[in-house]
C-alpha cells in the first residue's frame, strides 16, 4: 500500500500536467495571459501529452483496471495524439507546374551558436549540402572567419552582418542577390531577392528574440513577422529560428498569411530541432523553413553542426509558375 502512493501521485503528476499543456495548447492565444509559463507549455506538446500513455497502461494493469487515473491518462494521451498529428502535417502535392526546366533551389539555415568555437569541424558538414544558399544566424566576426577561408570560393555571393552574442547574420549564395530593406528586430535580420537558374526567390532569414526572459519582446516580433507576412505574388521563402513551435498561436499567425512549413508539407513537421548538445534527445522544432503559395516544396532535410546547439535545415524548392 505504501509503495503504491508515490507512484500514483507520479502518475497524477505525469496525467495532470500534461493535460495543462494541452489546455494551454488548445486555448491558444487566451492563454497568453500566462505569460512564459504559457509559451513553455505550448513548446513541450504533444510530448508532455503522449507521456501519459504509459500511466494509463500501468495504472489499468492494476486491480481496478478501470480506475480514474487510467481513464484520465488515456484522455491526455489521445489529446496528445490529436494534437502531434496536426503538427506532423502530410506530404503535399505539388500545387503548380515548376520552375524553368524543373529546376530547383536548395537553402540551408543553421543557428551557428555564438559560443560555437568548433566551427572548423562543422565546415565538412556545410560544404557535404551542396546547398544553393547558405543562411546563418548567430554569425560571429570570428564564424566569418572561419567560413571565408573555407567556403567562399563556393558562394562568391554574400551578405553578412556579424555580430556579437546571439545579433548576428548572413546569407551566402552561389547566385547574384539583392539586399532589400527589413524591418529591423532585435537580432539581425536578412531580407534578399536571390536570382537563381530555377527563378528570383525572395528569401527572408530571421532570428526572434528567445522568450522565456522577453515574452513581451518575442511576441512583438512575431506580430511584427505576421503583419508584414501578407500573401505575396512571388515564390518566397521565410526562413530562420523563430524561436517557436507549431503549437505557438504567434507561429501559426504567420502561417494563415498564405505560408507553410516545410516541414509539415512533407510530412515531417514532428522532427525536431531543438536542443541538439544536450544528454537528451531534441524534441522541438524552433527552426523552420515557412514557404510562400508560388513555391513547392521538393525535399526537406535535417542536419547536425558540431558545436551548435541547433540542428541545421535544407528546403528544396521548386518557383512555381
């Protein structure tokens, strides 16, 4: 009887506390008011959900097989499984012809990590993309140096604005671009028209500000990125740490101006970016590749970068005409 207690209040600990995270999901925004502790539990949906699962079958072995904790652990693990297939999205067909001659452009975006001082070691990871454009956030005076000595010969194209910290930028391209005027956030932030074989594709790499510490600065931003995200008449791509999973109603805000994710457009909007240095496994996706109605979405990949606390994106897309 004694041994039991802990792991029954484990268990309603486990079953309760995932079912505020999908209370706090499913309010969306009316749950703002919470502040952090909102964005927090928005971020760790459906897996805070789908852990109590396990409760459910543990508690359902026991002598009372229909006992509360195991019907209520079995409604938050179903919520959980609602909720995870909804960002896991499905493959999408194309929804135009292609570009000229089927060809494609290839983008990459890494968050580099300010402290990262193993970039050396990620070059061989960088040049194996044969990525197109390269895009990078949290980009150093020394990251530039490291980078120009080993692959600008391959992107003769760039626009680089480092910074100290976590502020800085860059974009670097095998094909003639255009740096365009942005709106400035706290970070950096890149907006270009890159002139490649497959077509012009705007190309708008950014960085929000983390918000555990500045919810109030974050979701100024993610107004800011909404606002200005109206559907537009040409192939575009958003591309960057958001610092925001799908569950955030300030990411899907973006999303209702006429964009989708990459990732969920194939299918694979549950993969995670976020942590990726940890003992544990990354279970969010904070980096993501938004994409405008004019553009198909060819592939979609995930990459790891020694010393960054991140995992790297590729989208592969094709102008529609």
């Amino acid at each position: 009887m004694t041994a039991r207690r802990p792991a029954a209040a484990a268990g309603w600990a486990t079953v309760i506390g995932g079912g505020a995270t999908v209370i706090a999901t499913v309010a969306g925004r009316r749950a703002q008011r919470l502040g952090a502790a909102a964005v927090a539990a928005q971020a760790i949906v459906p897996w805070s959900a789908l852990a109590a699962w396990p409760v459910a079958a543990i508690a359902a072995l026991g002598r009372r097989p229909r006992n509360v904790l195991a019907m209520a652990g079995a409604a938050v693990g179903t919520a959980g499984v609602v909720i995870a297939a909804r960002m896991a999205g499905q493959p999408a067909p194309n929804r135009r012809s292609t570009g000229a001659d089927g060809e494609t452009l290839s983008i990459a975006h890494v968050n580099l990590l300010y402290l990262n001082d193993v970039l050396d070691l990620g070059v061989p990871v960088l040049r194996g993309l044969r990525a197109d454009v390269l895009t990078f956030s949290e980009y150093t005076p020394a990251h530039a140096v490291v980078l120009a000595h080993a692959l600008a010969e391959h992107y003769p194209y760039h626009i680089e604005r480092a910074g100290p910290y976590a502020h800085g930028m860059a974009l670097w391209t095998r094909f003639p671009v255009e740096d365009l005027p942005a709106t400035a956030l706290t970070h950096e932030r890149i907006t270009a028209d890159v002139t490649a074989p497959a077509g012009t594709v705007r190309v708008m790499v950014m960085h929000t500000i983390s918000p555990p510490n500045k919810v109030a600065e974050w979701r100024a931003e993610m107004a800011l990125l909404a606002a200005e995200a109206q559907a537009t008449d040409r192939p575009a791509v958003m591309i960057g740490d958001f610092n925001a999973s799908w569950n955030h109603p300030d990411l899907r805000a973006i999303a209702a101006a006429g964009w989708r994710s990459a990732h969920r457009d194939r299918g694979r909007g549950l993969s995670p970016s976020w942590p990726a240095d940890r003992w544990y496994p990354a279970f969010m996706r904070i980096d993501h590749a938004l994409v405008s109605g004019r553009v198909n979405v060819v592939d979609v990949m995930d990459f790891t970068l020694p010393g960054s606390d991140h995992r790297g994106l590729v989208v592969t897309l094709s102008p529609a005409q």
